[in-house]
C-alpha cells in the first residue's frame, strides 16, 4: 500500500512537473501569438495609415481603372497637362519622325498635349510620312518635321518653321515633295517639303504672284522662301475662285466656286492609273525654269500621261517572258517623246505651273472633290459620286462585276445596290485616303426618319472597312458598323434626329478618325462630339495604349476610361504660333486629324 502510495505521490509530482513544463510551454506560445498579433496589428495599422494618405492625396482609384501608368511611355508619363494653357493640342501613335514634338518619345500611346500649340488655335492643319504643316491664325504657313529639317548632323529638330507669310492660307494638302497652300482669295501656292530646297537663290528676284516685280520690299514683307503660284490653263470666269483642293500622292485636283473641276499633275507619276482623268497637258521647258518669274512668253513642252496599263495592258499577263522591272516614269511609252526628249525634272517645284479642267466633268456642276493615293473622287450638287483612278482594291467602289485595275473615265459610284427599290440613296460627301474610300450617304423611303449611313469600299486588310472584317479588296460599298443608322432625340423638334458624321479623317496607313455630331441635338448643357476609331494600329495611332488593329468602330476613351469628347466654346484668346495673341473671344472647335501611323486633335478657328 506504502509502494501504492508513493507510486501515487511519485505520479503526482510528475504530473505536477509535466503541468509545468506544459503551462510554461503554453504561455511562451501564447507570448509569441501576443507578439506576432502586436506585429500583425502594427503592419495594418502602417498599411491603413498609407492607405488613407494615398486616398486623401490622390483621386481615387476605381477597380476598374485603366493602369494609366503601364499605357504610357517614359517620355509621356512624366510630362504633366499645362494648368494655364486654355487651348492644348492632343498628339498620340508614331513620333519617329518628330511629327507631332520632338521632346516626345517615339511611340505615344495616349493622347498626350503637345507643348507647341499651347492657347493656339489653327486655320488647317495637315500630316505626311516625314513632315507637316500648319496655318496659325494670322494664314501663315509653318513647316516641321525630320523631312523638312533634314536628318543630316547639325540639322535643327526645332520648332514649326515660318515659311510662307502673308498669303492669308486657309487650306493645306502635303504630298511627299510638295506643300499646297489655297488662299482665301483662291489662289494656290506651291512649296517645297524640305527646308533645304526652300532657299532662294543668290541674286534671284522675290517670288510673288503679282505683279512679277514684287512689292514686299516696300511693306517689309519681303519673302525668305522659294515658292510659285499655280494657276489655271483657261481662265477662270469673272469672280471665280478655287474653293477646295485635294492631293493624292502624284496628283492633285481643285475646285472652283461655279462648280469646274481642275487636276494638276504633281509628277510624271501623275496620270499612272488614269487618276487626271486626261493624259494630254504641257509643262515649262526645264531650261526655262530658272527664268520662270520673267513676264515674257514662255517655251512649253507637251506632256502626254499615258496609264500604265493602256502603255503596257499585258504588264501583268505574262511575267515569265517580261522583264522583271517596269519601265522607268519618265519612259516615251509613258510622257511622250518631245517629253522624253527634253529630260523633264519633275523634282522642282515649277515642273507644272497650271491647272487643266477635266473634259468629261464639263457641264457637271460639282461641290466636292477628294482624292486617294491614286484615285479620285467628285460629289455632284444633286448627290451623285463619280470615281476614276485606281482600283485594284476596289477602291472605286464599282462592285464585283468590274474587274478592271484601272478607271481612266469619271465613273457613277452606285451606291444603293443593296437597298429596297423605295429607298432613296443621296450621297452627302466623300473622304478618300490611300486606298481606302468612305461615303457617307442619307437614306430616306418616305416613312420614317430620314437617316445616315457610312459605306466605304477598297482596302480593309487592317480593318478600316469597319464592317468586322479584315478584306484586302472590297469593291462594293459595305456599311460601317457602329456608325451607321443612328439616331438622338432632338431637345427642340421633340423627336429622334438622325446623327450625322461631322467628319471623316482617313490615314493613309489604314487607320481611320470619324467624329459623330452628338452635340447638335444635345439641347442646354449638352456635351461635345464623340470621336470613333478603328483601323490599323500598329503605332498605338487609335489611342487606346495597345497594339493591335480593330475592324469594328470603336468610340475613343480617355485614359480616365471616360468617352473622348470634341469641344466648341469661345477661347478668351487665340495666339499664333509666335505666341503672339491674335484675337479675343474667338470661338473655336476641337478637330480630329489622321496622320501617316498617328493621329492629332487640334483647337481649329470656325469660319
């Protein structure tokens, strides 16, 4: 019992022991749970205290919030909007070139302001592959870009430069070795793209329009750049005037306030798919040119444009047993042989000094031209579209029934082949770019309302048909999704308007800019005019901080993620681009423009 006893005891202070051992085991644990709590409690109360600095000194952060940060690049994230600039110019895509600045990186993927058109409102504004133009307000010329300025050492990636003044410019149209500027008064002007080709020669007389003398010199206007003046070949009729012009890649055509439609040839390329719409003409003698200010009768040479494929119809039929190489531009076959004879240089300026009406467009009263990068386009007054030019991608817009690459005669666009015998199809206006053309029509049967829609034919191999497809050749006119048929309700007719496309800016690169009259029937308070985007996007040129291109219209955001809207108000003032003001309370307008792989949205002065 005794051993029972001290088995007993002997258990009990081993127990007693092992409750020791655990109760001091417990309460280290319970201290180390104590310390990591003390700790986990000091993280929060850091992470809450950063939290709420973060909330309180910056906007807040929604969940679904664009990473604005990842969308831009170095040169863009670090830049920062001017709080004091009223009027800021909007530039994103491709910026190798320093077309839209040059302290900005080479791909801008927002839209981003640029610095150079802070409170500056533009007459026009034009892009091309390696240089650009502008006309402030005063309708002055400026010139930019590594085309312009050149890519040699020392050359100046500055600023826009002044190159034509006092001409009172309100249109511009640039091709790669040409600036076409159209005066208020109708009269077109021709410069160089590159600032070196732009310089006088040493003791040659100031180039001016009228008289050939000059008088600059008197109001100290003298000019400082090599220009000419275009003119037509017939003259024009009293109090007629050039009122639009259009250039595409090797050639131009203008119109005039009676309704005449004139072409001017740019090249020798010029006439290459019958886009003149005629092949005779003549040109100033290349020996002459250097005396081309001179009041007295000028030698001319006749130049005869022949379309490669009446030149050459077999040029694609049989490549096996032809040359691998076509024959050069300015070959007999092509321009002629007096031309070929005389070596024409049509590198200079004053290569073409006139303007030729179109023969088949006598008597056809028209009130808009447009061109592609060889083909063209004339909207009549009662709503028809003729189209010649170009069309290995259906770029005319002629249907699948005809085949032919090249149209050498203006041509009726049909544009109701899809439509119910009782509609009515009339077309409003015409854009081209490339070989890309859009035309925006207005349907009515007498029914209901009246409405618009966008078809657009030719090439859509990055999407900019927008009809969700991506087709290299579309020769019937499709109609563009998201922007066709739309309608609003109208605060003061009290019913559903159609929405009209204000305008339609297409690159010449495949990528296309549409901006939706949204504001019109918005009524008091409303907001601004929505701009759509889709097409190639390969240079982040549609804005939204990706690569990749998209075949459905799609409407621009901000990196906010809120929808890209175009203003009009009345600025409290306008500079030029000297930083000069010009005038007070002018009103202005946001306008979209579509460059070669980028796109600009600029404060532009309403007429």
């Amino acid at each position: 019992m005794l051993r029972g006893a001290s088995r007993a005891a002997n258990t009990g202070s081993t127990c007693r022991v092992a409750g020791r051992r655990l109760y001091s085991q417990g309460a280290r644990a319970s201290t180390q749970r104590s310390r990591v709590a003390l700790a986990t409690t000091a993280a929060s109360a850091v992470t809450a205290g950063a939290l709420w600095y973060t909330l309180n000194s910056r906007s807040v952060i929604h969940n679904d919030a664009l990473n604005v940060l990842d969308a831009r690049t170095k040169g863009a994230e670090e830049r920062t909007r001017s709080t004091d600039a009223e009027l800021t110019t909007l530039v994103w895509g491709a910026n190798r070139t320093h077309i839209l600045e040059d302290d900005l990186p080479e791909s801008v993927r927002v839209p981003t302001p640029s610095e150079w058109f802070d409170n500056v409102a533009l007459r026009d504004l034009a892009l091309h592959e390696q240089h650009a133009a502008c006309v402030d307000a005063r309708g002055d010329v400026y010139q930019w870009g590594d085309g312009f300025f050149g890519t040699a050492p020392g050359s100046s990636h500055a600023k826009p430069r002044l190159t034509l003044r006092g001409k009172n410019i309100t249109q511009l149209q640039l091709t790669r070795s040409r600036v076409f500027a159209l005066s208020a008064s109708g009269r077109i002007y021709i410069l160089s793209s590159r600032q070196a080709e732009q310089a006088l020669p040493t003791g040659a007389q100031t180039p001016a329009s009228t008289p050939w003398w000059g008088t600059g010199w008197l109001w100290g206007e003298e000019e400082e750049v090599d220009f000419a003046e275009i003119t037509p070949k017939e003259k024009l009729k009293r109090g007629e005037r050039f009122v639009q012009i259009s250039a595409g890649t090797d050639h131009m055509l203008a119109l005039t306030s009676e309704g005449r439609t004139f072409a001017h040839p740019i090249t020798l390329n010029a006439n290459s798919h019958g886009q003149l719409g005629f092949r005779k003409c003549d040109v100033p003698a290349p020996a002459d040119l250097e005396h081309a200010h001179l009041p007295h009768k000028h030698p001319r040479i006749p130049l005869e444009l022949t379309p490669k494929s009446i030149a050459d119809p077999y040029a694609k039929s049989s490549p096996a047993i032809r040359p691998a190489g076509s024959a050069p531009k300015n070959s007999e076959a092509l321009i002629g042989k007096e031309a070929a004879a005389a070596q024409l240089d049509d590198s200079n300026i004053r290569f073409s000094d006139k303007l030729f009406e179109i023969p088949a467009l006598r008597g056809v009263k028209v009130d808009r031209v447009a061109t592609g990068g060889r083909s063209s386009f004339v909207k009549t007054t009662n709503g028809k579209v003729l189209g010649w030019g170009a069309n290995e991608f259906g770029q005319i817009g002629l249907g699948a029934n005809v085949t032919l690459e090249t149209i050498t005669v203006p041509t009726e666009v049909i544009l109701w082949r899809t439509t119910p015998a009782t509609m009515r199809t009339t077309c409003v206006d015409v854009f081209a770019g490339g070989d890309l053309t859009m035309f925006e029509v207005e349907r009515a049967d007498g029914s209901g309302m009246p409405y618009i829609d966008v078809l657009s034919c030719g090439n859509g191999q990055w999407g900019g048909l927008g009809n969700s497809l991506y087709s290299n050749a579309q020769s019937t006119p499709v109609r563009a999704k998201n922007v066709s048929g739309l309608f609003e309700y109208s605060e003061a007719a009290q019913n559903l308007q159609a929405i009209v496309p204000e305008t339609i800016s297409i690159s010449p690169t495949g990528h296309v800019l549409l901006t939706l009259d949204t504001r019109k029937h918005a009524g008091p308070g409303g907001g601004g005019k929505d701009v759509v985007a889709w097409g190639a996007n390969f240079d982040y040129q549609l804005g939204n901080g990706k690569r990749g291109s998209v075949a459905t219209p799609t409407v621009l955001l901000t990196p906010e993620g809120e929808r890209f809207m175009l203003q009009h108000k009345r600025a409290k003032e306008v500079r030029d681009m000297r930083g000069q003001v010009w005038k007070k309370g002018v009103e202005v307008e946001q306008r979209a423009v579509a460059g070669w792989n980028n796109s600009v949205v600029y404060w532009r002065i309403c007429s």
